[in-house]
C-alpha cells in the first residue's frame, strides 16, 4: 500500500513533481490522503484501489476511459488527459515508475545482493556463471535474456532483458519473500535509457564487452548514445568488474578510476592464460585450474568475470570453482554430434563480434566443410545485416545459409537479401528456418565437417508481426535431424 501524500513527496524530492490536476466535479482536500493497494501500467489491469500509469508513445485516451469503467480514480502521467478523475503530472512517468514501486514493495532492493552484468555480449552466459557459484552457499534468483527464477526452482521465460520497474520490483519483493538473498540481472542499455532501473544501486557490476550493436529508430540512433547508456550501470555500482581488454576500455577506465573495481584481461594477473577448449587456468585473485562445459576463450572470461563479481558478493574459491563447472546455458555453445561424425554447434550468437567469435572456435575444432546458418532480427538491429555481409566476407570457404530469424513486422526473405546484397560469392536462402537446418546437417559428410546454427539457440518462439509464434527451438530442430 502506497498513500498519495507519499507518493508526492517522492515526486517533489526527485523534482519530478508538476500538480494535480482535478477534473470533473471531483475534489480533493488536503486532509485527504487516499491509499492505493495496487500499482499498474495496463489499464485492463486495474480497479478502484489501482494508481494507473500512463505511459509510452503508443498511450490513447480510450485506455483510461475503459479503465475508468472498471473503477479507476486517480492515474499518474505526464499529460492530462481531461477524463473526469485527478491526474497525478509529472515531468518524467519513468521515473516516477521506479521509484515509487520501490517504495510500494518496501525496498526489497536493500533485502538483496545485486549483481548487475552488461555488455553486448556474454551477459546471459555471465549470469548463468554467477548463478551457479553462488547456488553453490547461498539463494540468489536471476534475471535473464532467457530465463527468471525467484526461488532456484521454478523457472519461466523472460519477456525483456531487464523487466520494466514495476515489474522489477514486484520481483524482487517476491525473490525476498522467497528468502533469496542475491539477485544477478542482465542489465540492458534499454533498461537505462528507458529508466527501468531509476534510482537502483548494484552492489557489483560487471562490464563484460561492447561493439556496435541496438542502433536503429527504435533503440539507439548512434553507437556513441549506445555505449553511453550501457556505461550507466558503473555509475551506478558499488564495485564494478571491468575486462580491460574491450574496445574503449579507455572509457570504461576512466570513468571507474575512483570507484572500487577489479579488471581482467589477457595481460593481467587475473587473466586467463589458457584458450584450451574446456579447461584454463586463472591467476590472480582466482588462482587455480578450472573446468568448463562451455567452449571458447570468450567463454572462459565471462566465467572469469563471473567469479570475481562472486568473490566480492561473498562467494569462496570452491564455489567459484563448482559453479564454473556446473553450469550449463541451454542454447549457448551447445555442441551435438551426427552420425557421420560431423559436429553441430548451437549458439545464441546475434550480432557480428558474437558470430565471428563463435566461427573462430569453431574453425579450431573443425577442420573440414563449415556450413552457417544465420539469419538478422526485424524492426531492430538493421545495422546487424551490413556488418553480418561484410564478415561472411572474410569466410569465404564458409557455406552459408541464410534465413529467418524473429523478422517481427518485415519480410524475412527481404533481410536475407539484404544481407546477401554486401555478400561477395553467392549464398542459399531459405526462409523456413527448420528446412534451413535439415538441409545443413545434410550438408556434412566427415567427422571434420561442422554446422553452425546461429541465432535462436533453445527460443522456443519467432517473434513475427509482433507476437511471439511458436517454433521448437534451434536445439530442437537440430536433434530432431541428426541422423
């Protein structure tokens, strides 16, 4: 419960506060003080006792009007819709968002250990890795690309990287009621640009990586505004785990030189000094010889990253140690093997930095025909579709096969000809995803042969026309024809 004096006076210490406006023949005193029991941004979600928040672009009048049929009395926004109740106005609907739902669930954020992780790539296979070495002495819930869990044992899809505020925080009171004592969150450059996580401070984040990614009319119009935005989770850490060998890293450096911090990279202490598939050695702070299930060098600095955030999140050494070990991520570097003896490697790689590094270990395992499957989002990412034609550039003994991959509102044959339009040699489309991968695997006759599936992972959905479809997963479909 949450009274409107409370809540105003959080609008005025945030100078987020503009006035009430009555409308109607409504009146409010200043002896009233009305409570709300329930906080909403779905105007089919309310009643009588719900402070509604009207938000976003695509927001109509006829929202709040139905809302009103179901008993809405108060709603906040940054316009006055003029509908017959008070509007509570505010320069930024955002910010207000987060920071009364913190209030409204009790400031479940100061119940919690949060780790916060970033980066253009690598931020589920972090999480993944901080879950499990912290599992290993305490209860820590998790926010991710793929899945969310709030007590370790039921785990459900996600809808967002990082979940809009009130959800946020409805989340994590559920998490403390739950008796979780840490929560890992994959943290968006959305999420900072939209104001999703307002007003939070991580005790540790983690900067993994950044390259040109999200730039677009929908997200971001720039790279510069990109990495800006991802840039805020250190402005707003405790302690902050850096790779200092990103691009930019200068930046990066700079802006945490005050702020408590530990960095890795291939020439530091802590580094990884191994690249062997399945086992490296780090020194430094995490002294000692560590087993992945999880191929790639890059793999094995997210579990370094992983473990250091840990380390200061109070996990020990042997934690760190079985946590890298046991963790697994469903549809990240997945490796089957067909009858022929042909190898089948499954990831979630989306973007150019993630495929051409997910090619390179593949090329050093596999020696023999490389066939890839790949395809590009619709209505974001578009730059993804220039830089994915001008790697494949570079492979041009790769086999490719280009096609759908969650096209929302575009035609998928459309992106793959744009991607096969900077592409110099010819390329096969076939927009019927599952007939893509059944035609790879046939594709492949020796033991050195590989097929690369790059994309989906275990997404058991295409995002088309803006509803997510059903679709068995790339995994799925990969074992359904491997012989």
């Amino acid at each position: 419960m949450i009274s409107l004096n409370t809540i105003l006076d959080i609008l005025k210490a945030d100078h987020n506060f503009r006035e009430i406006a009555l409308n109607g023949h409504y009146t409010l005193t200043y002896d009233q003080n009305p409570s709300f029991q329930k906080l909403s941004y779905d105007s089919r979600e309310v009643d009588k006792d719900t402070l509604f928040f009207a938000k976003g672009a695509s927001f109509k009048k006829a929202f709040l009007e139905d809302a009103i049929q179901k008993g809405l009395a108060f709603y906040i926004s940054q316009v006055d819709y003029e509908v017959g109740i008070p509007a509570i106005l505010v320069n930024d609907i955002k910010q207000a968002m987060s920071l009364i739902a913190m209030e409204f669930y009790g400031h479940p954020q100061n119940q919690l250990k949060l780790l916060g992780i970033t980066g253009t790539k690598g931020k589920t296979t972090a999480a993944y890795f901080a879950y499990h070495i912290l599992k290993q002495s305490h209860k820590p819930a998790l926010l991710s690309t793929m899945n969310t869990t709030l007590d370790g044992i039921h785990f459900t899809k996600s809808k967002l990287t990082t979940p809009e505020s009130l959800d946020l925080f409805a989340m994590m009171a559920q998490a403390v009621q739950n008796g979780m004592t840490h929560l890992i969150m994959e943290v968006s450059s959305q999420a900072y640009l939209v104001k999703r996580v307002y007003g939070l401070t991580f005790d540790v984040g983690v900067f993994l990586n950044i390259s040109p990614d999200h730039i677009g009319p929908i997200e971001h119009p720039t790279f510069e505004d990109y990495f800006y935005h991802k840039r805020q989770l250190l402005n707003h850490s405790r302690y902050v785990v850096a790779n200092q060998n990103m691009q930019h890293a200068n930046l990066i450096l700079e802006q945490i030189k005050d702020l408590p911090h530990a960095l890795y990279g291939s020439h530091l202490n802590n580094s990884i000094t191994n690249s062997q598939a399945f086992s490296c050695h780090f020194t430094g702070q995490l002294e000692g010889d560590y087993d992945l299930e999880l191929i790639g060098h890059f793999n094995q600095e997210n579990a370094l990253a992983a473990g250091l955030a840990c380390l200061q999140l109070g996990a020990s050494l042997t934690d760190i140690y079985q946590g890298i070990k046991d963790t697994r991520v469903p549809g990240r570097m997945e490796v089957l093997t067909q009858s022929n003896g042909a190898k089948v490697f499954v990831d979630y790689a989306h973007n150019k930095d993630s495929v051409e590094k997910l090619i390179e270990v593949v090329k050093t395992h596999q020696t023999g025909k490389i066939i890839l499957i790949l395809g590009s989002t619709g209505n974001k990412g578009e730059s993804r579709r220039k830089d994915f034609g001008e790697l494949l550039n570079h492979y041009p003994d790769l086999e490719v096969i280009l096609t759908t991959d969650d096209p929302n509102f575009e035609d998928p044959r459309a992106i793959a000809e744009e991607i096969a339009s900077y592409i110099e040699r010819p390329v096969h489309i076939e927009v019927d995803r599952e007939l893509a991968i059944k035609t790879a695997l046939e594709g492949t006759q020796k033991v050195s042969d590989a097929v690369i599936i790059a994309g989906k992972g275990a997404d058991a959905y295409q995002i088309v026309n803006g509803e997510r479809t059903p679709y068995p997963g790339d995994l799925a479909v990969a074992k359904a024809y491997l012989d």
